[in-house]
C-alpha cells in the first residue's frame, strides 16, 4: 500500500522500491515504516499508559533529631 495515497500495488520480495500513481517513488522498507506507524497511531487508544507506575516502597519512619 503506497503510503503516499494509500492504493494497493501488486509487489514482490524482490521489488526494492515501490514508483506508485501519485508520483510517489520510495524504498518498500520506509514504505512498510510509515504504513506502521500510521497504523499504530490510528489504533493505539489515548489511555493506554506508555510508562510503568513507579514502585511504592514501604513508608519511612521519621527521624527525631535530638
């Protein structure tokens, strides 16, 4: 798929660069890269936490200085 405008192209492993309709001619790695991300990007939920939650350590106890 041309990530440029999306149509549909008959490919082999052997093609090295995809030369589609809308003028676009780019490497089939960076194609599939971009087509990636997109798709990441449009289903990736905004809620879901990208960070793990910091530990929680057992309270400290205070310490009185004399």
């Amino acid at each position: 798929m041309c990530s440029g405008c999306g149509q549909l192209h008959d490919i082999t492993l052997a093609d090295r660069a995809l030369a589609c309709d809308c003028g676009l001619t780019i490497d089939l790695d960076l194609n599939a890269a971009i087509n990636l991300n997109r798709y990441r990007r449009d289903t990736l939920k905004p809620d879901v936490k990208r960070t793990q939650e910091p530990r929680k350590s057992a309270p400290v106890a205070p310490v009185w200085m004399a």
